[in-house]
C-alpha cells in the first residue's frame, strides 16, 4: 500500500502509514522499517509460497482456454556490495553499472502482470525464459514477445532447443522478408484480411527455411507513413529523394513477424455431434498480430514500474529483504494496472493517469469528530469522476 500509494523507501513507510487512514482501517501498531525488513525477509525466503499465489492470477494453467501469456525483462541498477546477484551486464542505455534483472510474465486479457523472478544482472533474456516458464508452470500458453532488436540466428536457435513459443517483428531490410505478393497491383483479390482497431490488416504468410513468417499490411499506417516521407522531401531534400521513396513504396506499412506460436484449437476445428451455429473464429495470423500490438501494454508497465515507483535503482543489501521488496512492488504493479484498466474502459487515459486518481484520491480527508469518523467534502468533479471508474 504504501509503495502504491507514496512510493515510499522503507525508512520512511512508519510516517507515512501513520498519517494515513489505513492505519486505522487495518494496522493499529506502530510501524518501523526493521519490522518491515524482517516481514519482506519473511516473504523472500518462502518464494514457492509467492509462486504459489501467482499461478491462482492465471486460473487453471490447465485448462484448454487460451490465455496469452507475455514475457519480457527489464533492469534495475543495483548499489549494494553484499548482492552475489548484481552483476555489470547489458542495458538499453548502454551505461554497464551493476544491475539486476526482473523477468515479467504479462496476461494480455486480464492485462496486469501475473510473474516476475528476479535474476543475475548478467543473465540474457532467452537463458532465464524457460526457468520461468517451468516455475510458473504455463509452458503451452507462454509466447515470448521481443523487440525489433532481438532477431539473431544465435537467439532463435536458443528459442527452438528450449522449444519456447515467440512472436518476433524484424527490420524491414532483413533478408528473409517477402513483400511480393503487395507488390502486385490485384494484391486483395488473392490474400485475406481481418479488422484490428477498425484498420484493415492483410497478411501473406509463407516459410523460409526452418524459419515461419507474416508480413501485415496495415493500409491506414502506410497512408500514414506514405505521407510523412513524402512531408520529409520537402523539409530535408538532403536525406529523403523521390527515387527513395520509390523504393521503399512496397515497404510502408508492412510489419513482419517471424513465429513460432501453437495454433489455438477453434470451435470450427472440433467435432460436435450436435448442429450448432458457430461464429467465425479469429485467423491464426490476427492473434499473432494481436499478440505483437500487447507488447505495447509490457512497455507501459515497465515505464510504470521505473518511473512511478521509482524503482529505476535499488540499495538493498539482503537477497531475501530485496525479494520481499520486489514481491511488493509486484502487488503495487496489479494495484496500479487495475487502475489503468478502469480509466482505459471509461475512455478517460487521455485525460487521467493512474497516478492522478492516486494523488486526487489522497486529497480526500476523514475527519474525526467526538470519536467518529466522518469523510470531508469532495468536488462533484471527483465525484463523478470516480463513479465513472466505479471506484
């Protein structure tokens, strides 16, 4: 609650746990910073207990439903000197300090983070992928979604023995795009398409080698992109030309994916001994696409997870004490996409923050007068506004 609400170090969680109403709704003790090392301890050292809990956020990791599971890592630089696990290691801002990792699981329909494992700064994502996916137990249900840099021959080999699922995008000059079948003029009249977000997407998928691919075309991008190039002539003659314009016409708009996904069995492709009308499933090719745009969602949720809960650097000096602390942090994530997902249903992220109803929830008052606890005055704006996201 109080790194939710305050993000707060521990030496300072007493003051504000005392000045907030939750310590008289659920802890009437004082609060001091060794009573929470020793309880985040506690949590650290018990970690099947932690695991436990986090697969009862994904249901029956048994069941048939398909329940499409993100994975992605991110850093934090670590100061201590008593850590055996903070280790110089590679980062996006390229700096080398010590840092430790967190590998994240992600639930693209409950949209909130479900796992995380910390691991050796100098680990790479793909060695910790199936440590995770064993612990958590999701290994049919587990896709992998990386960023445009990860594609290597090296990785995808390393995928394969461990034989984990992926969605991969590439570099639009990677040598192993087909983009020939946009090339021609009756293109439509021999490809499929499906609706994503009201945008049309059609799709070509094809192999090469051991490798399965998709190219996407998403008409209203290219529109998009089209225009910004041809924008770029006139401002910067210097670096965009007609001629390259030209040549890379049959390239806007396409995202190409290389995967390796297990197609979801479909009420089309089960047998009923009864007649029963079935709506059309989704094409294998939209759930990769789908699949691709949540990774979106994983890179807000670690934005959030650094800059929110400034979580960006850690000082603790116990293993377990640091355990505990990412087992609160993980909570204060669900607490805070939970919060997003009811702002992104109302239609209100244009105009709100989950961190905004954090700070106009705390400017709401109880007031204590002759031994009761009355609530103070609050604006018919937050009202309304809180109605809205039925909090």
């Amino acid at each position: 609650m109080m790194r939710w609400a305050y993000q707060t170090p521990i030496k300072r969680s007493s003051y504000y746990h005392s000045h907030d109403f939750c310590s008289e709704h659920w802890a009437t003790k004082s609060m001091s910073d060794k009573t929470i090392s020793e309880n985040l301890k506690y949590f650290g050292e018990n970690r099947e207990k932690i695991v436990s809990w986090m697969r009862t956020l994904l249901g029956d990791v048994n069941s048939n439903d398909q329940n499409f599971v993100l994975m992605d890592s991110t850093h934090s630089l670590s100061a201590s000197e008593n850590l055996a696990i903070n280790a110089k290691g590679y980062n996006p801002n390229f700096d080398f300090e010590k840092q430790i990792r967190l590998m994240y699981l992600f639930s693209a329909q409950m949209r909130q983070p479900v796992y995380y494992r910390l691991i050796n700064g100098n680990i790479t994502d793909v060695k910790s992928m199936a440590l995770c996916i064993n612990e958590m137990n999701v290994k049919n249900k587990t896709v992998f979604i990386a960023d445009k840099g990860f594609f290597s021959t090296e990785n995808i080999e390393l995928m394969d023995e461990e034989n984990l699922s992926y969605i991969i995008p590439l570099q639009r000059n990677n040598s192993l795009i087909d983009i020939s079948p946009f090339e021609k003029s009756n293109f439509k009249k021999t490809l499929n398409y499906f609706v994503f977000q009201k945008r049309i997407i059609w799709y070509h998928t094809y192999q090469k080698g051991d490798y399965h691919l998709t190219t996407f075309l998403d008409e209203s991008l290219r529109l998009e992109e089209e225009r910004d190039y041809l924008l770029r002539i006139e401002s910067h003659p210097e670096s965009f030309t007609k001629e390259k314009f030209d040549e890379k016409l049959h390239r806007f708009g396409t995202i190409i994916i290389i995967h390796k996904v297990q197609q979801p069995e479909t009420p089309a492709t089960k047998k009923s001994k009864k007649r029963q009308k079935i709506e059309r499933p989704k094409v294998f090719e939209q759930e990769i696409f789908e699949g691709y745009k949540q990774r979106n969602d994983i890179e807000v949720m670690f934005d959030s997870y650094k800059n929110y809960l400034d979580a960006d650097a850690t000082y603790m000096q116990n293993r377990y004490v640091l355990e505990g602390w990412l087992f609160a942090n993980f909570i204060a994530m669900i607490a805070y996409y939970k919060l997003y997902t009811r702002l992104k249903q109302a239609e209100l992220l244009s105009k709100f923050s989950p961190k905004d109803i954090i700070e106009m929830s705390k400017a709401i008052c109880k007031m204590r007068i002759r031994g009761k606890w009355h609530k103070a005055e609050m604006t018919q704006k937050t009202i309304k506004l809180f109605q809205k996201i039925k909090i």
